[in-house]
C-alpha cells in the first residue's frame, strides 16, 4: 500500500465513497495498470487478487462459500478471471444489502459476461482512467473544466505553457507507473512495450479463453498501430483495416477485443433534430497520448514535426483529460462530436448535458487562435440558441480572452489549473 505521503488522490473517490456508503457493491473497471488496485486497497480490509492462481483458486471452486467470513470491506481484484465470482457477490448482497461490504475491479470485459447478468440493480460499475494532469499535480479541485466553463471563471494561467510543453504533458501520460516514477527514455520505452505486449497476448488470451486458436498478436499490433495513427480521426473503419492491411472482419474482432480492454473508444457523432445532414461516424480515440506515441514509436520532435500527428495527440490528449470528469460529473454529460456530411461545419467535441444543452470545444495547436479559429462554434451558438452553454477554443498560447458571445478561448493547461 502506497503511503499518503506518495498516494495522489484520484478524481474518482468522491463518488466511489458516495456511493459506498449506500450501496452493497461496486465496479471499478479501466484499462490495466491505472491505479484501480491502488485506490481501492485503501478501502479495503480484505483484498483477493483474482489474478493469482492460488488466491483464485478457493473462487473457481466454490465462490459463495470462499466470500463467507472475509473481513469487510472486500476487494476483489480482477473479477473477470474468475467470472462465477459475480454471481456469488450478487447473491451475498442479495441476503444481506448493508452498504460499503464489496469491491470489484476489472481491466476487461469478457468475451461472454453471464447471462443473465447477476448485477442488475445489486452492482453499480464505475469507470477509472489514466490519471489527468491535475490528479498527478494533486491540483484537484471543487469545480470541473466544464463547470468553470459555464460560470465564466476561467482564468489565464499563472505558469503558461507552449507547444512543446504541451507535447511533453502529453507524452508523459497518465499511466501512474510512468508517469509519475519513470523518468529515463530508455525504462519508459521498456515499460510501454511490455505494456502492450502483455496487452496483446496475455490480456487477449485471457477474455478470449475459450478461442482454440489464439490470436495473431503481430496482427492485432498492427491494427492497434493503425487504430492509434488515426486516433481523433472522423473517418470509416476501412480506412483503419486498410491500412492494418486486415479483413473486415477480424479488424472488428480486434475493435471489439480493444474496447473490452479499454484502451481505446469511440466518441459517438452528435444529431440533433435541430440540425440537418450530421455525419454518424464516430471519432476513434486510444485512451491514453503516451500509448499512442509508444505504439507509433515517436517522440515529442517527431510530433511536433508532422502537423497531422500534433493535431491528433492535443486532441487525444485534452479528450484524455475530460474523460475522467465526465465520468464523475454531478451533471452526467455525455461527451460527443458534430460534422456536418459535406464537412463544412465540425466541432471538434460537444460535451451534452440535460435538456439538449451543449458545450462546444475546439482544439488548436494555435498560441493565440482568433474568430476565424471559433467560426464553426458561432455557427453552433446561431443554430442552438439557448442550447447552446457555451463554447472554448482550447490553444497553446498563454491567456483566457472572448472571441464572441457565449465563446472564449482558453490555454489547454485551464483542464487543470487551480
């Protein structure tokens, strides 16, 4: 267990303990390796890790009776290699619902969840994210980006940043290992490609067990190289395959495969009776900036150098940061993009909260990006009206200043400044 002097709080555990103190059992799940355990083990008093052959072992024999007894609050790390585990929680809670008594976590989904799912109503899931800047900076705070956003507090901040302090943000992810402890190019560049070797054969392997055949992991690399090459991207899936050089079909095993790990998602396109002619392809993200740079094997000069690839990692980037607000936000948004079929209109993403109400946020490698660079907002602004909360064009320069009605635009490091 971390000490509280090294432990980062995470954005996550104002509501896990919210909810932990009425409900019987939690869910966490997230990609592998983001803290999950570490967060949890806190509120533990008896920890089971699934994953372990010999602590797993009494869990594949008789489920119910090895959770009889346990101290509790009971932690049980990596549900989904032991999937009957679901059931005998559920029936636990089921006998007796005092809160606080379970938690789960998982870093994938398995290729069959039971059926029928023994969670319903007794099992709230969670999701967990690489960290943001402001989890690693301990720079949490009472408001989100959003909500400052919306109450017009957002202020210039004290220690701007330029381009390439925000490609090296970027880079450095939020994976806590490397983050936070891995400083040498070398160690780092050892982390991630265990990472995602472990990933792409033991991880797949294991939500994939009953395959007779395992998967192709250079295959499935080489799909995940070219899903991260795309990443931010508004484009058709053939565009990925083709160039992973796949079948359709097995590029939509492998899509299937990546999301059940986590690693990578769709943000779905906005439609709005209110607007006409809105593209329904989804924006395709990996979770996390650093995952892509090690999967393309590029460095912060190499980013910086191909407009497209800064373009792609600032927005996977800032998408990296709101992720996790959203996900424990009192106001339940959901997160999506708009663009227009003919692509006259796009912005970048919309934040949508209750009532069809929207926030609209651009994502410049600009210092100091001026109307031009919000046209597509006020465009939005006119045809929503009241709907429309706000809008931000997110730079790389160092100020806040207002670049119409309802829009501003606003330094990147504003997703974390105090």
């Amino acid at each position: 267990m971390r000490s509280a002097s090294t432990y980062r709080p995470r954005l996550i555990e104002p509501v896990l303990d919210e909810l932990a103190a009425e409900l019987s059992a939690l869910m966490v799940v997230g990609p592998r390796a983001v803290g999950k355990t570490t967060t949890l083990e806190r509120r533990a008093a008896t920890t089971i890790r699934l994953d372990v052959a010999a602590q797993a072992a009494a869990f594949e024999a008789d489920p119910d009776a090895a959770l009889r007894g346990l101290a509790e609050p009971v932690l049980l790390d990596e549900w989904q290699t032991v999937p009957g585990v679901l059931g005998a929680v559920a029936r636990s809670v089921g006998a007796d619902p005092r809160p606080g008594r379970f938690f789960l976590t998982g870093s994938a989904l398995p290729e069959k969840e039971a059926a029928p799912w023994p969670g319903t109503g007794r099992l709230q899931r969670l999701a967990m994210f690489p960290m943001t800047v402001a989890e690693q900076r301990r720079s949490l705070g009472t408001e989100t980006f959003l909500d400052k956003l919306i109450d017009g507090t957002l202020t210039s901040p004290a220690d701007p940043l330029d381009l390439r302090d925000y490609v090296d943000v970027a880079l450095n992810g939020g994976f806590p290992r490397p983050a936070l402890t891995l400083r040498g190019a070398v160690t780092r560049a050892s982390w991630f490609d265990s990472y995602i070797h472990d990933l792409l054969t033991h991880d797949v392997g294991q939500i994939e067990a009953s395959r007779t055949k395992p998967r192709d992991p250079q295959l499935l690399r080489r799909y995940f190289e070219a899903y991260a090459l795309n990443s931010a991207g508004v484009c058709d899936h053939k565009t990925i395959y083709d160039a992973a050089q796949l079948r359709k079909e097995t590029a939509g095993d492998y899509e299937a495969l990546l999301s059940r790990l986590f690693v990578i998602e769709q943000v779905p396109a906005w439609t709005s009776n209110r607007l006409k002619r809105l593209t329904l392809q989804p924006k395709r993200y990996v979770v996390d900036p650093a995952l892509l740079a090690y999967l393309l094997r590029i460095d912060a000069q190499g980013v910086v150098r191909d407009g497209d690839l800064l373009g792609r990692v600032l927005d996977t980037f800032v998408v990296s940061q709101l992720r996790p607000e959203i996900a424990v936000s009192s106001h339940r948004p959901r997160l999506y993009h708009l663009r227009t079929k003919e692509g006259r209109q796009e912005v970048d993403l919309l934040a949508e909260f209750g009532g069809d109400r929207v926030i609209g946020i651009e994502i410049k490698a600009s210092a100091a990006p001026d109307a031009d660079a919000a046209r597509h907002l006020a465009w939005l602004r006119d045809e929503l009206d009241d709907r429309f909360l706000a809008g931000v064009v997110l730079h790389t320069g160092p100020r806040v200043y207002p670049l119409g009605e309802k829009i501003i635009a606003a330094p990147i490091s504003t997703l974390w400044a105090d």
